[in-house]
C-alpha cells in the first residue's frame, strides 16, 4: 500500500469521511490496522495555519511544523490510502488569519479581518486567541476587606477607580478611553488592589511592562484587556514627552484594531481594547501631561506605608488566598455603570494639576516671556527666539536655545508655548529659506494651517523681520 503523496483541494468527496474519527472506523487506525498511540494528542488539537503553512496547536496556541503534527498524529486510511495528518488538516481544518478578539468564538467563521475592520468573506475561517477569564466562585457581599482598602488608598477616586475596573472586567471587548494612574508612595498597596482585577480578566489577559518596552518594537503587550506599567518614573525632558506622544494613539479608539509584532510570529490583528494602568511612585517627574490631556485620570495618594503595619497585609493577602479573590470579581462583575463613561474624558483632578504643574519646566515660563518681549508674532523662527534671548539678557535660555544637542526638543518646547512647526508646501524638505538660509518656521497653533502657512509666507516676503 503506497502513501498518498498528494491530497489537493476537491480530493476528498462528499461520500468520503470528513472527520478522524469516521476515517479510522471505517478503515482501521492505522496502516495494517495498528493502532496510533494519540494520549494528549488530537485532531481536534490543531488547525493548518494557511499563510506558513504551521500548525496552530490549540491548547499552547503554538505554531508546529508539519513534521512535528505528523509525528504525533496516526495517519488516516481513506479509500485504501494512507493520508498525512498535516494533509488531512490542510484540507478540513484551515485557518486564514490569526486574531485576538475578545466577545467572538474561538474560530471565526465568514469574516476576515483588515485594518479598517471587519470585511465578509463566505468559507473564510479565522481563529481567535482570546481566552476568557476562568470562572471563580465569588460572593459581592463579601468584598469588604478590598473595598476598605481601596477607600483607604484612593478616598477621593474610590469611584472612578471602582468603576473603571468594573468596566474592564463586565465589558473586555470595549475600550476605554484613557488611562488611570495610580500614584503614591511605596508600599500602600496599589499594586495589591488590582490583584483580583487580574483574575477578573483572566491572568492570561493582564500583562505588565515597564515603559521602555512599551516604546520598543514588539508589541505582544497590546494583545490584553488590561496593561500596567510599571514604574513610571523621570525618563528625561525629551524621553518624557515622546513617551507621551507614543501613549496617545494607544490609549482610545479608534483605530478599532491594532497590528501586533511579536518575536518569531507572522504579524496579526488584535482588537485595540487595551485599558492601560500607569503606576508611579513619583509625582513631580513621573510621567509628562498637558494641561489639555483628556487621556489620563491621576489618582494620587496621600497614605504612607507607615499605615500599614504586617498584620495588614498578612490578613488581607490571607484573605485573597482564602477566596476574596472571587468576592471582588463577583462585586465587579454586578457593578453599577449606568453613571460610567468609558469614552468621555476624565475628570481633571488635584493630582493631574499638579502633574501638570511638575511638567512645566523654569524654562518654559522664561520662553513664554520671550515670546511676549516679542509681540506673540504669528509666525516665528528659532533664530528670533535666540537673537531675542540676548537683548532680554536671558542667559540661560539662551545657552539652551544656541545649544545644538536641543535641537530636536525645540519643537515641543514651542508646542508648549503655545507654537508648532509649520512645513513649507513648496520645498520638498519642509524648510522655509530666509535670508538665504533654510530655517524652521513655527505659528501659532491657534491658527489654522492654512493660516499658519500664510503667516509663515509673510514673515518670508517681509525677509525675517518681525
């Protein structure tokens, strides 16, 4: 009996049979009739992942070569032939994509996905590596000893943190449209409140990162319900702000889907439902906010780890271990939103302020007195800002301005102020020449662009001078 060494697509008709089981009950277990041992292995195990040609092992969500799904699979016999395991698998149980969307089935029938969405495609069929949270035994009435604590450490945000972890955990498949930060001193506890919010998403839906590998290529991260970053703390001026600038996109929807590269694998889609959790023990050089952020709510405490003794934590780490755990999924998960909005902007509180404060550097406010010295222009060059720093006697700013290693925080610095760059639609490098030299040209950011542009032209007839 010879091994079937092809089985294309249409090989196998209607009257032939469509499943292991059939295939080994009408024509034996294996060749001659020995049987295969399969103890941890089956069909139902794997899909033929089409566009490498792997094998997706479902229980692990591992890609397997062909060589390895034959070794562990018995071949089947089908019309007098024996046929691959992989053979058979390519043909019954192909997958087009792989994607990561919490709410849909495990395999996603008719649909693929594409990075505006959702598009119809009859006998597709996807699979879907989101895994929900195991079912654990709670009571909500018994939830008081996580309660009191989180009332202990946030009095002031009890509710909005309340209701933002409820909404993470009743509601995975929907994003929410900015961050918390949970602020304070070490040792109160943070990191202990969103314990049981890990079991509430599922432990495999909860990753925690530090913000430089938020910032680096791989971004398996995004492929959770709930993302923390650990350690949030001075990253230096520019370092601080392009963090920022790197959060924003991440921290709403749209886009309602997110391309993921990770180490090894082939890129995929997951949902952008992410919620990000910033933590940070430093208030006036953690993390850099706006005055006109709407992506982030500063819960800020006042405790101090001096209030809580090792009674505490031995009783209330005892009581998690005891099943409270459970209580405070089942008290999340019967939560009232009906006063919750994932997709507004958050309320500004006393710690964003102050965050906010702690981000404006003596250097800021010394440029806004520059700019003012002269005459808040509509259009502006860095060459007016140094020339201007020397009649003000600004020595310092001055420096700092002539300095070339500052060059690439120039822009932000002027975003601050009130001012962004404005690129020249004729030239193809952006450049506006003055005086025959190629500067950089920033307006008011309270113009339009095309008004940024014109007040730039002006400022070129007009040959630089203010």
């Amino acid at each position: 009996m010879t091994e079937r060494a092809n089985y294309p697509d249409g090989a196998i008709l209607d009257s032939e049979p469509k499943t292991p089981a059939r295939a080994r009950r009408c024509f034996g277990a294996g060749m001659n009739g020995t049987p295969y041992p399969t103890v941890g292995y089956s069909y139902d195990d794997f899909y033929a992942y089409l566009p490498t040609h792997g094998y997706l092992h479902v229980p692990s969500h591992e890609l397997w070569p062909a060589a390895s799904v034959n070794s562990k699979l018995p071949p089947l016999e089908i019309d007098g032939e024996r046929v691959k395991p992989s053979l058979w698998l390519d043909v019954h149980r192909p997958i087009m994509q792989i994607v990561w969307i919490p709410g849909e089935p495990s395999v996603i029938a008719d649909r693929v996905m594409q990075d505006a969405g959702w598009k119809p495609h009859p006998g597709a069929q996807i699979f879907n590596r989101y895994l929900a949270p195991a079912p654990v035994p709670g009571d909500a009435t018994l939830a008081g000893p996580w309660l009191d604590h989180l009332m202990r450490v946030y009095p002031a945000d009890f509710d909005h943190i309340a209701n933002w972890l409820a909404h993470a955990v009743q509601h995975p498949g929907a994003k929410i449209n900015h961050a918390l930060l949970l602020g304070g001193s070490p040792g109160i506890g943070k990191d202990t409140i969103l314990e049981p919010v890990r079991v509430g998403v599922g432990s495999y839906n909860f990753a925690d990162i530090t913000p430089r590998t938020m910032q680096g290529r791989f971004n398996g991260w995004v492929r959770n319900v709930i993302v923390r970053v650990s350690e949030v703390r001075d990253l230096g001026d520019v370092d601080r702000f392009a963090f920022y600038e790197h959060c924003k996109p991440l921290l709403a929807s749209p886009p309602d889907v997110v391309r993921v590269d990770e180490k090894n694998l082939r890129e995929y889609y997951v949902a952008n439902v992410c919620n990000m959790i910033f933590t940070s023990n430093h208030l006036t050089d953690g993390l850099y906010l706006p005055a006109d952020d709407r992506r982030h709510y500063v819960a800020w405490s006042i405790a101090a780890a001096q209030d809580f003794g090792e009674n505490y934590w031995r009783g209330l780490w005892g009581w998690y271990d005891a099943g409270g755990r459970g209580h405070v999924v089942a008290w999340l998960r019967t939560r009232d939103l009906s006063g919750f909005d994932p997709k507004g902007p958050p309320l500004k509180t006393a710690g964003f302020w102050t965050m906010v404060q702690a981000s404006e550097s003596p250097e800021r406010g010394e440029m806004r007195d520059l700019i003012d010295a002269l005459g808040n222009p509509p259009a502006l060059t860095p060459t007016h800002l140094i020339e201007g720093a020397m009649r003000q006697n600004l020595r310092d700013l001055e420096a700092e301005l002539i300095d070339r290693k500052n060059r690439r925080a120039m822009p932000y610095k002027l975003e601050r102020a009130g001012y962004v760059a404005v690129r020249n639609p004729d030239a193809v490098d952006g450049y506006f020449a003055i005086a025959g030299r190629r500067q950089s040209v920033y307006a008011l950011g309270s113009l339009t662009v095309s008004e940024q542009i014109r007040a730039a032209q002006r400022l070129i007839s007009s040959g630089g001078v203010l």
